[in-house]
C-alpha cells in the first residue's frame, strides 16, 4: 500500500502532526489530532496511544477545556498503569491532581497529588515532586487548609532551590503571594509584588 494508507501509518501521520501543531502554536488542532491518533482502532503501540493521550490533554487544558483533559489523562493513566510505565504515570498523575482540583473531586486530587509525589521522589524526579508538592499545596489552599498549604509550598521552594528549577519559583512566588493575602499577613502586598516581578 502507498505510505499513509494503513491505519498504524495514518496514526504516526496524526501523532506527528499533533506535535507539529503544538510546536506552532495551533494548540486547539493539536489536540484533536493528538486525541484522534491516540484512539484504539488506529492501531498505535499502547505507549504511543498513552503519551499522545497525555498530551491531548494538555492541549485541551491550554484551551480551557477542563472536562476533555481529565477525560484524557484518565485514558492515559489507565494505559500507563497497564504497562507499569511508572514515570510517565508520575507526569500524568501530577496533572490529574490539578484537574481533579478543578472539577471539585478533592479526593481523588489528593490520591494522584500523593502518588505522584512520593514517586517522583523515589525515581529521582525532583522537578515533578516540586510540581507535585505545589499542586498539593494548591489543593490545601483550595480546601481552606492553609497551613497544609504553606507546608507542601515549602517542600516545593526547597526543591526548587536545591535543583535550580526556575519556573518552579516563578509559580511558587505566585502561590507564596495567594497563600499570604489568605492569611491576611502584613506582608502580603510585598510578596504580592515579588510574584510579578518574576512573573
């Protein structure tokens, strides 16, 4: 058959195109083809279907839909979790806490915050136990839990510091701002100031 015309290359053909479209920008696109490529009848290796699963749902999170990206990291964390692919299962679980956050579903938030953390932790992943460690803080925050939250934003910032992650600090330098102004600290408005400037 001529290049494109079975379903396994048509699949590589869309997941390829996928990142092309989020490399450009078109991250709306880039999700539809990711999600399309990603289904089961069009034949990708399960690790493939997993990862673009994963990464059309970053897409639809980037446009503001929330349903269609926790929908598709579930997709993804149940393939990865098939395989025991547990290091791309830690990226995946780090976004479901967000998502879980945002849909009101705090339990379930908490569960993949944790097991994203304690993993990252034991796979020598320091940048995704910061994301994770602030997405709990978040969650805490969220939950009117504020010492909680100021507790997992410190494990965030020192592992910011130790391993130099800047948009680790960035972020946290936002939350620091939000979890002051919270607690109605004198220092809020200063803090407040720091976000933006390394914003």
């Amino acid at each position: 058959p001529a290049v494109g015309d079975t379903r396994a290359s048509r699949a590589l053909h869309d997941a390829t195109l996928g990142r092309l479209l989020w490399h450009a920008g078109r991250t709306r696109e880039a999700g539809e083809v990711m999600a399309r490529a990603a289904s089961e009848e069009r034949g990708l290796p399960a690790t493939d279907r997993a990862r673009m699963l994963s990464n059309a749902g970053l897409a639809r999170y980037g446009i503001g839909d929330r349903s269609g990206a926790l929908h598709a990291w579930e997709q993804a964390a149940l393939l990865m979790e098939r395989m025991g692919d547990e290091a791309h299962l830690v990226v995946v679980r780090t976004n479901l806490c967000v998502g879980y956050r945002e849909a009101g579903q705090w339990e379930r938030a908490q569960d993949a915050g944790r097991w994203a953390h304690e993993s990252a932790r034991r796979l020598e992943m320091p940048d995704f136990e910061a994301m994770a460690a602030g997405n709990l803080g978040d969650l805490a925050l969220a939950m009117e839990e504020l010492t909680i939250a100021g507790e997992w934003f410190d494990k965030a910032a020192d592992l910011a510091s130790a391993h130099s992650l800047e948009g680790e600090q960035v972020e946290l330098a936002r939350r620091d701002a939000e979890l002051a102004a919270r607690r109605n600290a004198e220092d809020a408005a200063d803090k407040a100031q720091i976000a933006l400037e390394k914003a």
